[in-house]
C-alpha cells in the first residue's frame, strides 16, 4: 500500500519509528516530515501536504502525528475528502475505517507508545470500510458539510 506519514517535533521519533516498520512490512512509505527535531516547526506545515495527497489519491491512506495527535486531526479534517481520526485504542483504529471510511489515523507521539502504535497503524491499513447503506449516507452529510463550508444544506 501506497502511504504517506507526517509530524512535527512532537511526534518525530514515533515517526521515525513507525517508518522503519512499514517499509519492512513492504509499504511504499511518502515521508512529508518533519525530517529533523526542529521545535519551533509547526504541524499544519507538513499535516496540510499529507492530507492533500491522501485527497488527491497520490497515498491510498495517511499517519498523522503531533505531540497529542489533537492538532494533526484538527488540521487534517480542514481538507475535503479526508476523513481523520484521533486514535489511542484498537476498536477505534478498526471501526474509524468500517463504519466513517477513515483514511488518516491521528495519534499522539508523546500520548501512544511505539508498540501501541504499531498495533494500531497495523489495524488501521488492515481494516476496510463495509459501505454498509447507514455508514454510505451519514458519510454524505458529512461530504455536504464541505461543499456547504459547514452550513447546514
């Protein structure tokens, strides 16, 4: 699977991390940063870019991490078409993606540890969405909420 992995300093050695692991699972991995501990950088500066792609289809899903994994989905969920999610635990990881069609997991570098986060990437890319009828139409009232900027259709 095609992915794309982004963070700032808060989450960059859980990245790194993370990096090792999915190449060797045999993923093609896009890095977006951040590519060194600068902490003065700033999480939209490189959680913008991945969401992008994951949008535009250049990565089949995304990662993305912060130090809480709060404000990676908060900017995330700004592009249309992505549909992220803030995850710390295994049922969340499989249902975000079943029933909402997730297709960023957020975590936090200093709230999730490494093998927690594996676990829970691993679930993440494992998992598919049912597009059972009830998820289907729930998920186009969210997709109204973008073309509408939020006002209700």
């Amino acid at each position: 699977m095609r992915l794309g992995i982004a963070t700032d300093h808060g989450g960059f050695i859980l990245k790194e991390e993370l990096l090792v692991q999915l190449r060797a699972a045999g993923h093609d991995v896009v890095d977006f940063g951040a590519h060194e501990v600068n902490p003065l950088d700033d999480y939209p500066d490189v959680i913008v870019p991945l969401a992008l792609a994951v949008a535009a289809g250049d990565v089949t899903r995304g990662i993305a991490i912060c130090g809480s994994g709060v404000g990676a989905s908060v900017c995330a969920n700004k592009v249309p078409g992505v549909r992220a999610g803030l995850v710390h635990d295994h049922f969340s990881a499989h249902q975000g993606v079943q029933d909402d069609n997730m297709n960023v997991i957020c975590m936090g570098g200093r709230t999730v540890g490494p093998a927690v986060a594996w676990d829970l990437v691993q679930t993440f890319l494992a998992c598919e969405f049912s597009g059972a009828e009830r998820h289907l139409r729930r998920l186009g009232k969210v997709a109204s909420l973008e073309l509408h900027r939020g006002h209700n259709p």
